[in-house]
C-alpha cells in the first residue's frame, strides 16, 4: 500500500516535466522504496548512491558551516541527478537531461518530497 502511494507521488514527479527521466525515493540506509527507473539501470546502484551522496553532502554542509543541507545536484555532461531529503528516512532522487529547467524541477521535487515526507 505505501509502496503504491510512493510510486503515485515519482508518476505524478516525472509528469510534471518532460525533462525529468527518472526518479526514485530511497531510504537514507540505500534500500529502494519506490522507484521509476529506466530498463537496465540498476535499483542497488542507484540506492546506495544517493544514500551515500546524501550523507556526504550532509556533512559537507555541516563541516563548512553551511547550515542543514536542502540537495545535492550533480551535473554530468548527459544530465542532471537531484538528491533531496524527504524527511529523516528517505531520499528523492530525479534524474534530468542536460537542458532541463532547473528552477521548475526543484519547484515541482521540493513538493514531492514533502507528500514522500508526510507517508515515512
């Protein structure tokens, strides 16, 4: 039932934008919770890349001085992958192509993340 709902909230996410290809919430220890992956992209690689990003980035921010951390964004020459927390157990990951509009991504992850928060 929850995995149902996790999975509504990524649908309703990667409709919002034709740039968003991919999305996925897992929990902060790396386990897949939900996931809208393309074929062939492995869902242990992905979890346990975000979780440990995630982590990194915390500490990063905390390290510096930088407050609590709001995402992590990589930018790659084929794309984007956004890294949000989605209260203290999970992440929402989105992978973007490379021309995507950043502002309405962010916009549009931010409240999915707060619907993830409200279900873990």
């Amino acid at each position: 039932m929850r995995a149902d709902m996790l999975t509504s909230i990524l649908s309703e996410l990667n409709g919002t934008s034709a740039d968003i290809e991919a999305s996925a919430i897992i929990s902060t220890d790396g386990l897949m919770m939900a996931a809208l992956l393309p074929a062939g992209m492995d869902e242990d690689r992905v979890g346990a890349m975000s979780a440990a990003m995630l982590s990194l980035g915390d500490r990063t921010s905390n390290e510096l001085a930088r407050g609590s951390l709001e995402q992590v964004l990589i930018k790659g020459d084929k794309g984007y992958v956004l890294m949000t927390g989605a209260g203290g157990d999970a992440v929402l990951t989105v992978l973007a192509k490379p021309n995507a509009k950043l502002g309405l991504i962010f916009l549009d992850v931010k409240r999915a993340a707060e619907a993830v928060t409200k279900l873990v």
